[in-house]
C-alpha cells in the first residue's frame, strides 16, 4: 500500500497556527514523523490562500523538502499557487491534487501537470456532482479524464484517479458503489491508471471514538477490490497493521484472520458473511456491524455499534 500522508491540512488549528506563524520547525517535525510512520509521500493541503499564496507555496516546499526525500502532493484550488509550489520542487517527482472533469480545471490543471513533471489525481467528478453509481464514475475517467490527458500527450503512467469516498454519516449509498468504482477502473483502461482514495472521508462526521474503525474496515474492504494507494494518517497503528495483515495474509490472530477474510470476500465479489464471524468475540462483532453499514446493509447511526 502506498500511502500519502494527510495530516498537513490546513482543516487542523495546529497546521493554520504553524502557518500563520510560519513555524519551519512545526512543519519539519511533522513531515519527518510521517515519513517515519510509514508514509511514502506527504500531501500539503494548505487551501486556496487567495492572498499570500505567492510567498506560501514555495515557503512550505522548501520547508518539508529540507527533512524529507518523500514526493510532495500540492493539493489546493489555487493553481496559481500550486504552480508557484513546483516551481520550488527539487527533489522526487511532485503530485498536483487535484483535477476534476469541470471543463475549466480539465482544461488548465493538466496542463500544469505536464509542464512540471508532476503526478496528478484526477477526481471522478463532473460539474453535476458526484455520482452515486460506480459506472458512473468510471464513466467520467474513460469518457473525460483520460481521453483530455492523451489530447495533450500527458502520460496516463502519472495519472491518479480517486473515486471519491464520501462519509458513510450521511452518503452511505455511495460506500459500497465506490468499492466497486475501484474495481473496475482497473480493467477499463490499458495500461490502467493508478487508483487513490482519501480513506478518512468515509469517517467524516462520524464521533472521533469510532472512526479508526470504520476507517480500516473499509480499507480491508476496498484493498479486496485492489486498491494499492491512498491519502491517510500514517500515524493510525491499528490501520497499518490492517494493511501489513492483508497484504501479508497474516490471519495468525482471530481479528486478523476475520480481515483477511473480508479482503477475500470483497476479491472474489462476494458479500462478507456471519459465518466469516466469531459472534462471541466483541471486537469481531464491532467489525461485521461496520461492514454492514459500509455495505449499506444497515442504516448508519451513530449508536450502530450498540444495536
């Protein structure tokens, strides 16, 4: 799993703090902990920044590139500032996040992809929205993403598309839909493009308590359906080792024999079962009740783990 680490996002008061400060050393630790923690490269969300983005962009660059070797992904609306970003880039090939299939950004971002040698997430979203269905999504990779990058002969080797998770508190609909999504994009272009989510969207809105949960649930789920990248917290121990069980195959302990198994599930396009379950065993339990939920079986609710 190739894992972008997330937690340089200007949502967090620390990060708009360390900004408004310009506090280097706060960013550096950070970047390096990441790093250190398992992620392979560092996304620096820092928002639109509509009035310093000239001075911002190139600042944080310098700053995190100075402790880390990691490829950085410049993730904002303001391609102004992205672009002032990789103009400051020297080391590992940069990653711009994102684009998406509204005319104006499909015809400006991947341009700026091109020119800087950068990877560039590419967002199955149109101008309507989001859609809930896995072949609609698919749809807006091979009918708009793709065929605008090969007009301007950007290399589908170094393009990223991300479904998009939505937050299970709300859009539940959609879990299900964009495992599927995942599935198929990889057969519905040759060579197929990478695949990218932000795991921790699903979780949005849900109490802190028990959102790592539904966070490596869904993963265990959705690497069943192949996927191999994706933005998270590396710091998240319990997620890591959701993936080190999966992708070792690891079921030496009944929880990580139950993951495996939902992997297995997800694989081979079956649906996870109470028979995969130990019901005796409360931590066994809490996973099968998040599957449903993230299987849309089961209506979410905040008291589900209850039920």
């Amino acid at each position: 799993m190739y894992l972008i680490g997330e937690n340089i996002h200007i949502i967090s008061d620390k990060v708009k703090e360390g900004l408004a400060n310009r506090d280097a050393l706060f960013f550096q630790n950070l970047a390096v902990a990441q790093v250190e923690a398992g992620a392979q490269a560092l996304d620096l969300n820092l928002g639109p920044r509509k009035k310093d983005w000239e001075e911002v962009f190139p600042w944080m660059v310098r700053t995190v590139e100075a402790v880390v070797d990691v490829p950085l992904s410049l993730d904002s609306t303001n391609l102004a500032g992205i672009e002032a970003g990789l103009k400051a880039i020297t080391k590992a090939q940069p990653i711009i996040n994102s684009v998406s299939a509204e005319e104006e950004r499909l015809e400006a971002v991947p341009l700026v992809a091109k020119k800087y040698n950068a990877k560039l997430v590419a967002l199955t979203m149109a101008k309507s929205g989001i859609p809930v269905s896995a072949d609609e999504r698919v749809n807006i990779a091979i009918e708009n993403l793709i065929p605008r990058l090969l007009e301007i002969d950007y290399p589908v080797s170094d393009l990223i598309i991300d479904p998009l998770v939505l937050t299970v508190s709300g859009c539940q609909e959609y879990a299900p839909e964009l495992i599927e999504a995942v599935r198929t994009l990889q057969v519905a272009w040759d060579p197929p493009p990478a695949i990218s989510v932000g795991i921790s969207n699903v979780s949005n809105g849900v109490p802190t308590k028990g959102r790592s949960l539904i966070n490596r649930v869904y993963l265990a789920m959705l690497m069943g359906a192949g996927l191999q990248m994706m933005i998270a917290d590396p710091f998240d121990t319990d997620q890591n080792e959701v993936v080190r069980v999966i992708e070792e195959r690891d079921d030496s302990t009944p929880v990580g024999k139950l993951y495996v198994a939902i992997s297995d599930r997800i694989a081979a396009m079956e649906e996870v079962t109470v028979d995969d379950v130990d019901t005796s065993d409360p931590e066994q339990m809490e996973i099968w009740k998040t599957v449903q939920i993230l299987s849309n079986k089961v209506i979410y609710a905040e008291s589900y783990l209850q039920q």
